[in-house]
C-alpha cells in the first residue's frame, strides 16, 4: 500500500514538474510548512548489558520505523529561521535471534522539537537558483509508547491477581539534527529530501535501553507562504 | 531501504532535469552588475540610461557604446532612474535614501536630495520639466520643484511601500502605485488625491500611462494586468482585469500605439501584447523593468533583468502568439 502511494505520488510530482517552465527567480519567503514522509532504523548494540545480565535491546532491534513530521518555520533571517517540528513515528518487526520477547510488539513515537535551520539563499544562477541546503539542530522532547504482544513474563501463581503490563508510555529526551536539500517547483511549492540523526535518552520499566540513536531518510513537500516583498531593496 | 533510497534520488534527478534553465541570444549592454533595477530611454530613444550599482551609464541604443557615465553621486544601488523630455537632467533614487539630480550635459551634479526617509524605489520627471516625483518604503510620494530642488508636496496616503510612481502624459495628473494594494491618482495642481484605484488583491509593482493620458495600466504580485479608463479623471473605472499565470509581474508599459503593452515579472517571461496578438520571450532571469524603445522601428523593449544585465529585443526575436486562433 505505501509503496503504491509513493510510486504514485512520485509519477505526479514527475509530470507536474515537467510540464512547467523554469521560473527565474525564487523568492525567499518568510513561512514555510514542511510536511515529510520518514523511513528510518535504529543504531547501536543489539545486546544491552546491565548488572551481569546481558538483555536483546528493544530499539536497537526493531528493524522498520516509518512516519510523518510536520514543521513550521518561520525566517527572521537571511540565512536563519526558527520554528517547530512535531515528528510521528512507529516502530515494528522486532527481531533478534534466539529470543522473542518482543516479537510483534509495537512502539509509536510523538516528539517535538524547537528547531534552528541554517540554510542557503535562491542565487540567480547555477544549481541554486532553485535549490537550497539547509541543516537543523533542535533539542526533542517526546513520549513513546510500547505496546507489547505478549507478556514478557508468565505469572504461576494463578490465584494472585496480578495484573500484567503490556503497555508504557515513556517519556524520552534528546537532540535532533537534520541536514536537507530543498528544491522549489514553484513559488509556492516545493519538494525536499533530508536525513536526519537522533540521540535520545529514555527510561522504562518494560525495556533495559536507556538511550536510542536513530537516523532517518525523508521526503516531503514544503508549502511557503509570505513572501519577502521586499526582496531586492 | 536501498531501493527507496535510488527512488528519491531518481525523482530529485527528473525533476531537476525538467528545470534546466535556456538562455538566449540577445542584444546585451556591457555593465558591472548582472542585475539591473533601473532603466530608462532619452525621448527620442537614441540613449538608453542604465543603473549600474550606484553608477548611472547612458548607452547609444544603436551601437552599444558607452556615452557617459555619472559617477560619485550615490553610496548604494541605484534603483530607479529617468532622463528628461529635453535630454539634459538626469534623475536618479536608490537604496541610500538620496535623489540626485544630474547636469546631463555637462556631467556634474546640480543638487543631492535626503528629503526622503527610505529607500527610493522610483523617480520621474515631469513631461514639462519642472517637477520631479519620487516614492520608497516611507510610503511617501514626494513632489520637488526640480529647478529650486525643494519639496512642495508630501503625499501620505499609502501605507505600505510606493513602488511606482508616474506622471501623466500631460504632467497634470500622478499616480503612484504601492504594497496597499492601491493605486492613487493625484492632481499637480492642487495637490488633491482624485481617486483610489482597488483592484489588486497584492502588491502594485508597476503603472503605465497610455500615450493619449485616457488609460492607465497596472500589475501586480497577484499576477493580475488592469486596464483603467481615466479618460474623466472624476469618473475612473475598471476596464479591463486579467490574470497571467501564478507569478509576480513586475513591470509594465504602455506604447505609442492603443492598446499595446508589454510586461514582465519574475517567472522570466517578456510579453508583448497587441490588438491581435503577442509576442513572448523567455529569458529565464527575474524582469524588473520593461521599456519600449521610443523609436518606432520595430516593438523593441528594454528589458533590465536580475542575472542577465540590460537586454533590448525585438518582436523579430520573439515567438508569436495569434489571439484569433483562440476565438
């Protein structure tokens, strides 16, 4: 289904950007809105060691994340704007040979980030003259919440009535840095692709990981709004 | 992983592609800078002004030679310049709030003006030679008495940046054309604001006079052309609005002839548009100003671009485009 969506979106942005002219000059504008589809994996060991024990990591394992972000930013710069990113993200297909504690299970991911961008100016010529890079730095506040598929342990006494967590919701803490082109089809529209790492710190009673590291791929489309009227005086 | 990976870069690839930029061949003047904010043409059409920076050139039109330069008057980019009817004063305003007014003949300057608290975004000289109009980012129009070099009249009726300002053909009437959206028509001789032209739904970059003083046209970043019947000054209305394409137009003029205009704004395009027709050329640069060579040869126009310096073309050079197949 996500494959189709995108070879669709893909052959739409094709044909659109082909039967447009070359406009000459791009204005930088003052709002932008970043809307992004994200793949991404987890860094780091696959073994976490803690107390003499050595536990399968719940981040570091799971192999697809997938998601959407969405980001104002406003220019108070030439070359600086500030603005906000709301990032959601899942996490699944946990695997890791010769256990199964959290096979099947799931997490989603809700942060957000202050964000700084440093990024170029439209040129009037060269590869600019459409194009602008960009890098992000932006510390991130988020909660991510587990979902199991199974206990993670069994309970013998059945008289007991114990109830067994399959859910927790945790907050986590960290900095994001994005680097990125952006590609403008129109004054109004653009399109961009960024990769993006992310350190992050969490606790949980239901995961031994501590800390998780991420990095991302993204596509999206920017909307501007606003433009800088005073562009050239 | 990978092959999404191949599939964005594959789609950066095409798009990119689709965007190449074309230059073409034509008539170019030699200047220091590649973008050009100011223009304008001696009366006869012989000697085309140039603001190079903060220089002023004067061109032959015919041979491309450099004929004088004005040197010294301006700290900053000269952004808007005229040439009086008589061919011996030179007005020029720009981005360091100051207008000089320069002997043409002689090359030396008659008087430095600092009246104005912005940037000077345009000038001109009254048809008969005795005022000078200006407006910039004060939201001021400012009428000088350009023999004695004072103010005599301070127009505040905008509230967002004067873009364009302009005399009629008979030096009777001013417009002035602002980022309020509005265009306001003022009478020299009383100082009185006649009429507010609303029909812009952005900023009004430029407006033109026809020849006979009866329309005045306009254009904007709301991509919109507006023809206005000003035949009675009391009685102005809308004749004509359409909107070309999605991008910024930046510049307009009207030509001797009834009815025929050309434009160009950001996306590149030069456009002249006839009764029965127009011809259209892409340059791939930003146009930020449009001027039809008064000498009546051909259609030809200068055209200052922003990254391809001062072109001039003619309709020979440009692509026509039939109405009446259209009909």
């Amino acid at each position: 289904m996500k494959n189709s969506i995108l070879k669709i979106v893909t052959l739409i942005i094709c044909i659109y950007s082909r039967s447009l002219d070359c406009e000459a000059q791009v204005i930088d504008n003052k709002v932008n809105i970043y809307a992004e589809y994200i793949i991404g994996i987890f860094h780091g060991k696959e073994l976490i060691e803690e107390k003499n024990f050595i536990y399968p990591s719940l981040y570091n394992n799971l192999k697809d994340i997938d998601g959407i972000s969405l980001k104002w930013l406003y220019k108070n710069h030439q070359h600086i704007s500030l603005g906000i990113n709301v990032i959601l993200l899942q996490a699944s297909n946990w695997e890791y040979t010769g256990h199964s504690e959290y096979h099947g299970s799931k997490i989603k991911m809700q942060s957000i980030s202050p964000t700084i961008q440093f990024h170029s100016k439209f040129s009037e010529t060269n590869i600019f003259n459409r194009g602008r890079v960009f890098i992000e730095i932006g510390p991130t506040v988020g909660l991510s919440k587990l979902t199991l598929s199974n206990p993670l342990f069994d309970i013998q006494n059945e008289k007991d009535a114990v109830s067994i967590p399959m859910k927790s919701n945790d907050i986590f803490y960290g900095l994001t840095g994005n680097v990125g082109l952006e590609w403008a089809i129109t004054q109004l529209i653009g399109i961009y692709i960024t990769y993006s790492l992310q350190f992050n710190w969490v606790t949980s009673k239901l995961y031994n990981d501590n800390q998780f590291t991420s990095s991302q791929l993204g596509i999206g489309i920017i909307m501007k709004f606003k433009k800088d009227k005073r562009y050239f005086y | 992983m990978m092959k999404r990976i191949f599939l964005l870069f594959g789609l950066l690839s095409i798009v990119s592609n689709g965007f190449s930029q074309k230059d073409n061949n034509l008539i170019s003047f030699k200047t220091d800078s590649d973008i050009i904010y100011g223009i304008c043409f001696t009366n006869k059409g012989k000697a085309l002004g140039i603001a190079d920076n903060n220089t002023i050139k004067v061109y032959s039109t015919d041979s491309r030679e450099l004929l004088n330069e004005f040197k010294n008057g301006h700290e900053n980019q000269v952004l808007s310049i005229d040439i009086s009817q008589d061919s011996t004063i030179l007005v020029s305003g720009g981005k360091d709030s100051t207008i000089v007014i320069w002997d043409l003949v002689n090359n030396k300057i008659l008087s430095s003006l600092s009246n104005q608290k912005g940037i000077i975004t345009s000038v001109q000289i009254s048809p008969d030679g005795n005022y000078l109009v200006s407006g910039g980012t004060d939201n001021n129009a400012y009428l000088y008495d350009l023999e004695k070099s004072e103010v005599i009249q301070v127009f505040s009726d905008h509230t967002d940046d004067i873009t364009s300002v302009k005399f009629s053909p008979d030096g009777k009437l001013i417009a002035t054309a602002s980022g309020d959206k509005i265009i306001n028509i003022y009478e020299v001789k009383s100082f009185k604001l006649i009429g507010s032209l609303t029909g812009h739904r952005s900023w009004v970059r430029d407006i033109s006079f026809s020849k006979d003083g009866t329309k005045l046209i306009s254009c904007g970043d709301d991509s919109r052309i507006i023809t206005w019947n000003i035949s009675d000054i009391y009685k102005i209305r809308k004749q004509n609005a359409k909107k070309v394409g999605l991008d910024w137009l930046l510049s307009i003029d009207f030509h001797k002839d009834k009815g025929t205009y050309a434009y160009g704004g950001m996306n590149g395009e030069i456009k002249i548009v006839t009764p029965i027709g127009s011809y259209i050329l892409k340059i791939a640069r930003p146009i930020q100003k449009i001027l039809f060579n008064p000498q009546r040869i051909y259609l030809k126009v200068a055209v200052a671009t922003r990254g391809n310096g001062v072109i001039m073309t003619d309709t020979r050079n440009m692509k026509w485009k039939d109405f009446s197949k259209f009909r």
